[in-house]
C-alpha cells in the first residue's frame, strides 16, 4: 500500500503521471514483487485501470498477467484480479453508445488482444485447467474470459479446445454447478463453444448434454421460463442445426418425446409474454430442425413417425387451432406443422381430419384457405398457409385427389365452402397476392399427378347470368389475355405449365382455343420493358411446352406447324433468348434454394420452389425439340420406336430367363428331395441288413446248438441200450429233445414272419434306385436260410427214422427174452414206456408234415419273393431312367440359359451402339446398312429362339 502511495498520491500537485507510466510501474511492481500481497494490490490496481487504459493494459501487463495464472496458483483473489483484468481488456462489450467507427476500433482490439493471448495453445490450455477451480472469484471469471475468447477468435480457440486432453468434458461440468451464475454463463460458453464446429456439437452431445439441457428447461418452467430457458434452447439448436449424427442421436434417447409438453397451451392466451413468445418460437424452430427438408429423407421420415406417436403433431394442431395465440407464433406453428406432414402420408392424413372450433366445424384447410386468401391477413402468415397446403399435397395423391375433387360439378356443395370454392375465388379475385397464392396452390394439387390434370378439364365456371360457362382452363387465358398485374400473370402461367405438361390431352385442349396460340406469339415476339421479361419467359415455356407434349391430334396445331410459326413469327434463336429470361431472373435461383417461400415483400413474390424444378427439366428439353427438323424428328420416332422393340424383346428374353430359373430350381428342388429320400432308404437298407446278420448268427447258433445235441443222443442210446427195455432217465432225454425240437419250430416259424414282414416292407419302398440291388442280396440270404430250414428238416426226419430204429430193435429184444423163457419183472412198464415213445412218435411225425407243409408254403412265399424282387428290379431301372433324363435336361437348360444371356448382351451392346450414334449425330440414327444389319440379326434371334421353343 505505501508503494500506491507513493504511486498516486506522492506526486506534487500538478505533475500526476500519466495513465501509461502508472500502468507502467504497476507492471514492474508485478513483475518484481517478491510479496504476494504486493503484487495481489498491483493486479488489482490494473483490473481498475483496465476500461479506461485498454489499449495500454493489454499491451503493457498481458504477459504478467499470463505468469500471474501460472505462478501464483495458489491464491484465488490474485487469480480472480487477473481474469477480470485479461477480460476487460479482450471483451468487446459496449457499455455506453458509441458511434460505428469506436466500435469498430474496440471489435479490432479485442481481436488483437485475442490474437497475441492465444498465440501460444497452453494460455487455453492454462484457462481450461483454471476452470477446474470451485472457488467461484476464479470460475466465473475464467467462464467469462473464455467466452469473450471464442467470441473474438473462435474458430482458432475451438481448435486449441477441441485437441486439449478432456477440454469440452470440463466445459460440460459448468452445467452441473449448483451456482446459477456460472450455470448460465456456461450456456453462453457452450454456445459460443459449438457455432459452426460439428465435432465439438457431437462431443457436447454425447457428454449427456441434450439430458442436462432439457432438465434446465423443465426446472426453469419450459415455454413460461426466462432467459435461461431461452440460452438452453439457443443451444440446443446450435447441436441440432445441420448434424444428422446429432439428430440421430436426439431421436433415438427418445428426447422427441420430451419435447410435447413444451406446447400445451391453456385455453386462456392473452397476455403472452415476450419471453414466453421467444422461448415458444424457439421450441417451434427446434421442431423443424429435426424434420427439414434439407435432412435425408430417412431422418425426416423417422422423426416425422415419432411426432405423431408421441402426440407432439396432435399438440401443434392445437395450438394451429386456438384462439389468442399471437401472430408471429401462429405463423411458425403452421410453418412447423408444414414441415411435419410433408411427404408423410400418415402425418398428412391425420391432418385432413383436423377440424377446427367452429359451428359448423370446417376443416382446417379449408380455414388456413381463407386466412391465404384474405388480403387483409399478414402477409408472412399468408406465406405460412401456402406452405402448409404445399406440404400437405407433397407427394399425397391422394390429397390432391380430394382438392381437384372439390372442384368437379359432381361434388360441388353449395351449402358449405370447401377448398376447391376459396382456390377458384381466390384465382379470380382483384388481389393480385390472393391470384398468385391460389394459382400456386392449384398447380401443386396437380404436381406430377396425370389423373389430376385430366380430371381438372371438367371444371366449368359460370362467369355471368345469361352466358355458358367457360372451362377453369380458358378462364385462365382470358385473364391472361386481359392484360392483368405481373404476378396475377406469372401465377396463371406457372399454373398453366404445370397443368398441361406431360399431359397431350391438357395440350390439346389449350391448342383448341383457337386464340390462345396467337396470344402465345405476339407476347414472345414483342419488345417489352424489363417487368414484362419474366412473362415473355414464360409464355415462351408454354408454347414450348405445346410443341414437345404435342400428339399431333390438332391438324391447324401439329409440332411441326408450331414449329413453323415459332420460325416465322418470333425466330428461333429469340425464342430460346425469351425462354431464358426465367433462369436469369434474380429471384429464380432464390426460390430454387429451398421449398419454404420467404419473400421480403409481396411484390417479390413470382416464383414457386416446385415451379423452378420443372423448369430446370423443361428448358433443354424444349430448347432441342424447337431447333430440331422433321426429318430429325422422324428418325428419332423410328429410333425411339426401335428401342421400344429391342426393349420388348430383351423383356420377352428376361421373361424367358425367368421361366426357365423357376423351372430349374423346380428341378433342384426335385433332386434335392429325391437324394434326401435314397439317403433315408439306404439308412434303412442298412439297417436291415444289420438285422439280418443278426438272425444269422442267431440261426448259426441254434444250429451248432442242434448239432452238439444230436450227437449226445446218439451217444446216450448207443451206451443206455439194454436188453430187456429203455430206463427212465432215457425216455426223459428224448422227451426234452422232442420239446427242444418243438421250440426250433416255433423259432423258424418266428423267423419265416420276419421275413414275411420283410418282404412287406421291400413291397411298400419300391422307388428308390439303390434298393433292388440291395433286396436282390437279401433274396439271395434268405434262399441259404431256407436251403439251411430244409437241411433242419432233413436231419430231424433222420432222427426220428433212427429213433424208430432203435424202438424197433427194443422190440425184438424183448420178443426174443419171451421165448427163451426168461421171465423180466420190468416187462410191463417198458411196453408202456414203448407204447407212450409210440404215441410220441407219431406226434413228432405229425409235426414233421406239418413243418414240411410249412416249408413248402414258404418254398411258395419264396417264389412270389423273387417276382416282386424282378418287379422291384425294374422299377429301379426305370427310375434310374428317369433320374438320367432330368440330368440331362438340367444340362440342356443351363445350355439354354448360357445362349440366353449371350443373346441378352448382344442386345444390350446393340442398343448401347444406337445411343451413342444418337448422341454422336444429335439424336439421329445410323445409315440404313445398320439397320439393315440389326433386323437381319433380329431375325436370326427370332429364329434361334422358335428353334429353342
């Protein structure tokens, strides 16, 4: 403090230094103190020197400052001091007036100022890190210096932030701080942060910042909010405006959704505040940002979807409708519904059906009709109103359908006003806005809708008592020849071209007024002043038009007669001079920019967006067909006529390809099926095979059983023989040979039904190629296994002769022990014994004729076995036919297909040759040898092809 003293008060009177030299030693006290306090007071004393000594400060202390922010960290106050003092002497802010000159010089200071801080990246780098700080006398500061930097120099201070490791991530904290000082200037910063730079505008987005900015707008009372509701939506425009990734990523957090409760108005709108009307025109803009016509066209549509799911389109036509709402709002809510039907069929369906508060309630079209055509209306919300009709027949046939309807005798209702009635009084009243706005609006119920324009031809107009009434069509061209205001003119004619165009039955009812094409002519011919330029241009695109959508149905008006009078009344080269009057119009290339009219003044108002489209096609077009004889006009007819007959034959041949694909997949299809069939088949095959081994070795088995049984009978009665009768134990023996016997029986019996049931099933499969083969092999087995039955039988018979042997001897045994005189206790019970082995016996032969009638009747099954196999046999050879043969009709077809495409390129290399001579020669055709050439190859083609059929 003694220094400041010394400073400023020290001095003798009259000799005060001067602003500079104290700037100067503050400077040094700055730059040399080695207290903190010292040079705590000495910034301090340069924050208030730093209005009034701007130009001095920032040359002078810029750079200690700048030390300051990095030395003296440690210290808010000193750091708020230098922040404040850094952004006096950067921000442009005029307090007081000042003339344009002072506030240019500050401006070019500021920039300087800028220029010399940012010089070096790690001065904003520094700011960025201050920024961290809590301490509000460094935040605040520091947000507002970096604002004041952006302003100036933003472009290079977005570039030093947007490479700063975490720089726009602080910047995003602002938002969160719970001082709403610097929440609001940090919307401001954001702001200033995100003009013009879409990586940063993605970065903020994705930093959550469309969450955080539309819970401030809810917190702060949405539309009925101040400033800060305000700032945020300023914002959010700035991330939304031109990025579709942003706009993507709007649409997808469901953030649409959150917007509707922006709109919903009370019943009672007077008295709306001017916050309230900037905060609600802001919503509305951010509306349309998400549904511009400028988008891709599947963004629009997207968000169009979502507007209308979530009720937001319902909640515009509300306010579209209600009562109170100020003007300029009520303009950009129906500039916001326009963009929010156009090209949505759903959206411009819904539409239609709103009604509005009336008794008797009208649509609100036909309300929004009467507001165009009522020239006491403001002119910007006349505008309004054409756009939304312009929007809601875009791209709606339908919609356009239900205006032209309004219009016919048919459903004409004279006890309401519809549509149709407010167009037609509007294009005949005496306002020449209300002429233009209505002319425009009919032309777009007819934009490339052909049923429309034929339909409007049977409009009559009833012009007085006592006369006949008059077409809409020359109602037209008698105003037109009246000699009306310009735009009145310009209307009818862009109506009229767009009417007749791509529509020879429209041309020939123009041509048929036997006045309109001399009226056409001595429009184009005269010399006229420079506002009737424009008309000459369109007049000359009407007759221009006549000649190129000519049928030539009229003798007196055929192209070439039109042509003829084009050459002697106007001239070529002037009639194509006037046809580019349009183009060069100032005002053409401004409606050519974007669908929406904006005209300063209505006097500015000619031209229609979709008026400048057709023109841009139709110019060339026209241009060619004036310059172009009959005889070029004759050959491009044959020439047209030539490709319309090698493009119905590449269709025929593309037909033909077709056909025959289908029938080749059929094919494969087919073969697909048959191989998963014979796949199956040989599962089961193998399968049955496995089975039959099975039996096989089941049969080996009981076989060799058989065998070892045989031989220990025979071995038990060689050694239990004896002389006077059989033991018991003997008799028992063969008692369970004889049942082992009856079992074997039963199991071949068993197995001659499997085989039966085999034979079944081989009957029941006799399609696939491979089963013969393998059913021939299974024939084969079971003639062993019978051949093996029949060797069973043989060796049973022996057994029982051999059995029959040995009873037989038993027998004469006992007879001669009788006649010895040998008397033998066991006589009696070995005769039973013998009586009941008889008994046995016999059954045991009972059973063998049966088991013989048994074989002989499978002997039989074998023989009708072996038929079905042949028949089975020769199925698969007809099969395996049949399978040869559609091989090699996919061989043929493929074949077929190969010549087809080579005759396809022929053809296309054909035409190419055609289109290029045409371009070459100026749409004419090559010498007859060419074409002699073509048809004789179209008559090989033709040839070739009968040949294939």
């Amino acid at each position: 403090m003694n220094f400041f003293r010394g400073v400023m008060g020290g001095q003798a009177a009259g000799s005060q230094p001067s602003g500079a030299e104290t700037i100067q030693k503050l400077c040094d006290r700055v730059a040399s103190s080695t207290l903190l306090e010292d040079r705590r007071d000495a910034v301090r004393a340069l924050k208030s020197l730093s209005k009034k000594y701007r130009m001095e400060v920032g040359t002078q202390a810029m750079d200690h400052l700048i030390n300051i922010l990095q030395t003296d960290r440690s210290d808010s106050e000193i750091l708020g001091y230098a922040l404040d003092t850094l952004y006096n002497i950067i921000c442009n802010d005029e307090e007081e007036e000042q003339d344009e000159n002072a506030q240019k010089q500050a401006d070019d200071l500021g920039a300087q100022f800028t220029d010399k801080f940012i010089q070096d990246p790690e001065h904003v780098t520094l700011l960025l890190t201050l920024l961290e700080e809590f301490d509000f006398h460094v935040r605040w500061p520091g947000v507002k210096l970096l604002t004041a930097l952006l302003k100036n120099q933003g472009v290079q201070v977005q570039g030093v932030i947007l490479v700063s490791p975490m720089g726009v991530s602080r910047l995003m904290d602002l938002l969160a701080d719970s001082r709403e000082v610097i929440r609001n200037d940090g919307l401001l910063l954001l702001q200033q942060l995100t003009k013009g730079n879409a990586a940063i505008q993605k970065i903020v987005a994705f930093e959550n910042a469309f969450e955080r900015l539309l819970d401030i707008i809810t917190e702060e009372g949405s539309s009925d909010g101040g400033i800060v509701v305000e700032d945020c939506l300023l914002l959010l425009l700035n991330l939304l405006k031109n990025n579709s990734s942003n706009q993507n990523f709007f649409k997808e957090g469901s953030y649409i959704q959150r917007m509707k409760p922006w709109f919903e108005v009370g019943d009672d709108n007077s008295g709306w505040s001017a916050q309230k009307v900037t905060n609600l025109h802001l919503m509305l803009q951010l509306v349309r940002v998400m549904v511009s016509p400028v988008n891709s066209p599947g963004a629009t549509a997207s968000c169009q979807k979502s507007m209308y799911q979530c009720g937001l389109l319902q909640q515009l036509c509300t306010i579209l409708m209600a009562t109170g709402v100020p003007a300029d709002i009520l303009t950009e809510t129906i500039n916001t519904v326009s963009e929010v039907i156009r090209g949505s069929q759903v959206n411009q369906d819904y539409f239609a059906s709103v009604n509005a508060p009336s008794n008797p309630p009208r649509p609100a079209i036909v309300v929004l009709l009467m507001s165009m055509v009522n020239e006491r209306q403001p002119f910007v919300l006349r505008c309004a109103v054409l756009y939304c009709f312009q929007c809601f027949l875009y791209k709606n046939q339908k919609g356009q359908g239900e205006i032209v309807a309004t219009l016919l005798p048919s459903t004409i209702d004279a006890n309401s006003i519809s549509a149709g009635q407010l167009l037609c009084g509007g294009l005949f009243s005496a306002d020449s806005l209300s002429n233009w706005c209505a002319a425009v609006a009919l032309a777009h119920a007819l934009q490339d809708n052909l049923t429309q324009k034929e339909q409007l031809l049977r409009v009559q107009l009833a012009t007085s008592l006592g006369k006949p009434p008059v077409s809409l069509l020359q109602q037209c061209t008698n105003i037109l020849s009246q000699g009306s205001k310009v735009q009145t003119r310009v209307g009818l004619l862009m109506l009229l071209c767009t009417w007749i165009s791509n529509c020879p039955i429209a041309v020939t009812h123009f041509l048929h007024n036997q006045e309109n094409v001399p009226f056409l002519t001595a429009q184009i011919s005269e010399n006229l002043g420079e506002d009737e330029r424009l008309v000459q241009g369109l007049c000359a695109l009407l007759l221009g038009i006549c000649i190129y959508y000519n049928d030539n149905s009229l003798e007196n008006y055929t192209k070439e007669k039109l042509k003829q009078l084009i050459e002697k009344r106007i001239g070529k080269e002037n009639f194509v001079e006037k046809l580019g009057f349009i183009t060069k119009h100032e005002l053409y290339s401004r409606a050519a920019q974007k669908p929406q009219p904006v005209f300063p003044s209505p006097e500015q108002m000619l031209f229609d967006h979709e008026f400048t489209k057709l023109v841009k096609e139709l110019e060339g077009i026209i241009t060619k067909a004036v310059h172009k004889s009959s005889e070029e006009e004759k050959k491009e007819e044959e020439v047209k006529k030539t490709l319309e007959q090698h493009d119905n034959i590449v269709t025929q041949y593309k037909e033909l390809i077709r056909e025959q694909d289908a029938h080749i997949q059929e094919l494969k299809e087919q073969v697909l099926s048959m191989t998963s069939q014979n796949e199956q088949m040989q599962v089961t095959i193998t399968q049955q095979l496995s089975q039959i081994q099975q039996h096989k070795d089941q049969y080996n088995i009981l076989k060799l059983k058989l065998g070892k049984d045989t031989q220990s009978q025979s071995n038990s009665q060689a050694d239990g023989s004896q002389v006077n009768g059989l033991q018991t134990e003997e008799l028992t023996q063969l008692k369970d040979e004889l049942e082992e016997l009856r079992k074997q029986h039963t199991l071949l019996k068993t197995q001659l039904g499997d085989k039966d049931a085999l034979i079944d099933t081989l009957r029941s499969e006799p399609t696939q190629t491979t089963e013969g083969s393998a059913r021939g092999t299974e024939n084969t087995e079971l003639l062993k296994e019978l051949e093996a039955l029949r060797g069973q039988i043989q060796s049973q018979s022996t057994e029982i002769n051999h059995l029959k042997t040995e009873r037989q001897e038993l027998l004469g045994r006992a007879e001669a022990g009788s006649s010895d005189g040998v008397p033998s206790s066991n006589s009696p019970v070995d005769f039973a014994k013998i009586a009941e082995l008889e008994s046995r016996l016999a059954a045991q032969t009972t059973d063998m004729e049966r088991l013989k009638e048994e074989t002989k009747r499978s002997l039989e099954s074998r023989a009708d076995l072996e038929q079905q196999l042949a028949s089975a046999t020769s199925t698969v050879a007809i099969l395996q036919t049949e399978k040869a043969k559609l091989q090699t009709e996919v061989q043929e077809s493929k074949k077929e297909q190969d010549d087809l495409l080579m005759l396809l390129a022929d053809q296309d290399q054909k035409i190419h040759s055609l289109k290029q001579k045409l371009k070459n020669l100026g749409e004419t055709v090559e010498d007859e040898d060419d074409l002699d050439a073509r048809d004789q190859t179209d008559d090989d083609d033709e040839e070739e092809e009968e040949d294939e059929d």
